[in-house]
C-alpha cells in the first residue's frame, strides 16, 4: 500500500466515542466495507496506528480507477487531492474478499481531523467512499487537562 492512501487513511478512520466514521457509499458504491477501525482511539502522536480496512468487491477485478481524499484540520480544509488509484492502494483489487489493513506511525497532528476518501472506477463508477472524523488532543493539552482535573 502506497503511504499517500495510507496517510489519507490514518488521518481519518476510526470507530469509537472519540471519532467516528460513516461509509459514504452506502447503497451507491460498489465495494461493501466489512470491517473498519483504527486503534488505539483516539490515536497518539508518534505511535503506532492500526487500521483495519476489509471490503468485499462481489462484482469485477478492478486494476484501474481514481483515488480522491479530502482533509480538514481544526476547519481548515487542504487542497484535495486526485490519483491513479493504483498509486494509493496494490492493484488489481480482486473479486471477493479484500484486506487492507496497515499500520503506521500517527504524526505530529493535533485537534479535529475530517477526512473523506473517495474511490472510482475508470467510468465513474462509485467504489469506495469513507467520512470519518478524529480528535487527537496534543500530549501538553492532554497533561494540562489532567493536572486541571486533578487539583
């Protein structure tokens, strides 16, 4: 798996309290999401993240398409981004049952993340499309509110 997809979804995908994750695709896109989350929740700068990404594709080998993410960082939106889909994720995505789960390190980032990754195949055709939002609160902020607590 390339890091820009990875990236774009560490950035935005988990399943607890602390964040949440909506498949966007519901009803329209071909790929149906299986299992989805990232652990820990919500996740801690400069530590491992682990993303479970399955889906199943029940109808045709997909070895071309579009990759799309979107980001926003505490309202800010970033410019989107649009790729070959077989730059962001390993080509051919098979029939049936497909895992792309991964791990990495969380970066340097802080506050409210949205994200939304959006997949299409070469016609338009909707594959994939994930919203999520996490909250990461930056270790000083996260000391500061226990010592606040605390006293």
């Amino acid at each position: 798996m390339k890091l820009g997809f990875l990236a774009a979804l560490i950035l935005g995908l988990t399943s607890s309290t602390n964040s949440s994750i909506v498949d966007c695709g519901t009803g329209t896109s071909l790929f149906q999401i299986t299992d989805l989350a990232l652990t820990p929740d919500p996740p801690v700068i400069g530590k491992d993240v682990y993303l479970t990404l399955k889906f199943n594709n029940p109808y045709s080998e997909i070895e071309e398409g579009t990759a799309t993410s979107k980001v926003s960082i505490n309202g800010i939106p970033y410019p989107p981004s649009s790729d070959p889909l077989c730059e962001k994720t390993a080509c051919p995505l098979k029939v049936g049952a497909n895992d792309r789960s991964t791990s990495s390190l969380w970066p340097e980032l802080s506050g409210k993340i949205d994200t939304t990754i959006h997949w299409t195949d070469v016609n338009g055709g909707v594959l994939l499309c994930i919203h999520s939002t996490v909250k990461v609160a930056a270790a000083e902020q996260y000391l500061r509110g226990n010592k606040t607590l605390s006293s």
